[in-house]
C-alpha cells in the first residue's frame, strides 16, 4: 500500500502542470464538481490532489494541493495523520460549496471527515472542523469515505464507511454537521459472519466487512446507493468491484435487483475488472451532469501494471429504473 501511494505521488508530482487524456490521468477515489463551465477533479492524495477540466476529456493536473492548509486538530485526533488526505467529496448547497475530506492511517479506525466550506471552488476554503470522528476500541464503524447528498426537501444527509460494520448513513444540521447517529445501511456480510470471514488481505487491523466507498445518487422517484465490495489498493491483485441498491427514500432501506436489503449483504453488481482494460474497479461517484448522467471511478490498469486511473461510463437506465454502464 505505502508503496503504491509513494509511487503515484513522485508521479503525479511529476508530471503536474501538463495536459492528460482521462485514461492516462492517475487518480485514487475521484469526486468531481462543475462550476463556469470548469470540471473539478478531487482525489487522494497530499492535501487533495485536483485537475481541472473544461471537456472532461483533457485534464491538467494542478501542483498545488486542493487543501493548502490542513487543520491541526486533524492531527491531534487521529494519531499518525500528517496531510495524506483520503477519499473527499463536495457538494454546493445554500450558495456554497461544501467539502468533506478523510484523515486516518491505513487500517485502522481511529478517523475523521472534517469539513471545510467556500464560495467557490477555487476558494479560500474555510475549516469548519470535523463532522464525525470514530474511535478504535469505541465505534465499530470507519470515519473515512463521506458522501453528501440532498433530499426532496433539501436536508443534507452524509453517508460514509469501509469495513467494520459497513455503511453509515446520518442526517446533517444546516452547519453540515451530524444531527442523529449513524445507522448501518449496507454490510457485505450479516455482523454474525464477519468473525468467520476471511482476514483482511491489506491490515491485519481492518475489519472483515469488505464494503465501503458509498455514493448516493438521486434519480427520477428512487436513491441510488454505490458501495465498493473487497479489496482496493494492492494494484494488479485489487479486485474492487461496485455494486448498487435503491430505495424511495434517502434513509433507506436499500434493496438490490433482487429485493435484498444491501444491510443484509444486498447488492447487484454493476461495475468490475474485465481482466483486459482493468484488473478491478470501484470507489465511485455519479452525476447529472448537462451532457448527461456520468459515473466515475478509478481502476488498477491491466496494461499499467495496476497503476489507478480515471474511468469514466455514461449512465444508461433501464426500463425498470436501473442504472446500466
């Protein structure tokens, strides 16, 4: 794991300022936002690693972090966090942009999303503290992997997890901040199965639950909840792959195709490796965007040994109301 990361940043540290074409742009858990017609690519890395995009076609990676200024608190809280900032994601709502970014070490529970505000993407962004922190011995839950989303009524929810007991999903405040506890909306195994699953393959102190990376996408009546299944990370031996559920209303229940509760181990596959492109694929996002609906995600590169890079699918949508890549 360690050196996967070190290599993509001495890469992508290389080759800042230059134009890549998105199946050669490296990227680790990519969000994206529009604004002025610009496409803002946010990812993994020191402070955020970002590119910018007019076409979504041709990006420029930017040499500066996203995050210029990470708070201290976010390293008296979680124990081994320097500015190696995981998994963000952003969302614009009540005329301004919101952005949630993990902080913790590589598998441990021990975390926090902080939470950072602006009137542009472009900043300055504002430290609103942290969202929700987890504890090891304390919580059986991961503070990493947030996702925003915002109801019919315009409330905002943040869904979030990996591993331990899976998914977590809670109402937000006007300050963004968490309003009720969480609740478990997608597992990959029932609690009573995870001391008999296999060992994590990535940290001999993760959890056995091999799902995390929600994303919530509302379309036409339902919500769509993304979830990554097993193991990122481990480039060519990665087998991520992404599954979906649905339900009418942001708090769940999620049900898969075949009406499985996704937190009773629920979830039809949409996306995985083809063994020829991408060895595996997953931590995902999807949008309405005005070309039309988008899901993105990374996936380890067959040719490039394993090297994570930028996919893009365009969203098709079944008779029934499913999404199709």
């Amino acid at each position: 794991m360690k050196r996967i990361l070190l290599t993509t940043l001495l890469l992508t540290a290389m080759l800042s300022g230059k134009a890549f074409q998105t199946d050669t742009l490296m990227t680790h858990d990519p969000v994206m936002a529009y604004e002025d017609g610009t496409y803002y690519l946010l990812s993994t890395g020191m402070g955020i690693s970002w590119a910018t995009s007019t076409d979504r076609k041709t990006w420029e990676v930017n040499r500066t972090p996203f995050i210029k200024n990470i708070p201290q608190w976010t390293r008296d809280s979680v124990p081994g966090f320097r500015s190696h900032v995981w998994a963000p994601d952003i969302i614009r709502k009540d005329g301004k942009w919101w952005l949630a970014y993990s902080c913790s070490t590589f598998g441990k529970n021990t975390s926090a999303i902080g939470l950072m505000s602006a009137d542009r993407l472009s900043g300055p962004w504002t430290d609103c503290g942290p969202i929700v922190c987890s504890r090891e011995g304390r919580d059986n839950w991961n503070a990493i992997d947030p996702n925003f989303i915002v109801d019919e009524e315009g409330t905002a929810w943040m869904t979030w997890g990996s591993f331990w007991d899976g998914i977590q999903l809670a109402r937000l405040d006007n300050s963004m901040h968490l309003a009720t506890k969480p609740v478990t909306i997608a597992r990959r195994l029932a609690l009573r199965d995870t001391l008999n699953a296999e060992p994590n393959p990535t940290s001999k102190h993760a959890g056995r639950n091999a799902i995390e990376a929600p994303f919530i996408m509302k379309h036409g009546g339902y919500y769509y909840l993304f979830v990554s299944w097993d193991y990122c990370c481990r480039g060519a031996k990665s087998n991520y792959r992404v599954a979906v559920g649905r339900s009418k209303h942001v708090a769940g229940p999620y049900l898969d195709r075949n009406g499985k509760d996704m937190s009773q181990g629920g979830g039809t596959l949409i996306l995985e490796g083809d063994k020829k492109e991408y060895e595996a694929a997953g931590h995902c996002a999807a949008y309405h965007f005005p070309d039309g609906d988008i899901f993105i995600c990374h996936g380890y590169s067959t040719k490039r040994d394993g090297a994570a890079l930028l996919v893009q699918r365009k969203i098709t949508w079944t008779s029934d109301g499913w999404p199709k890549l």
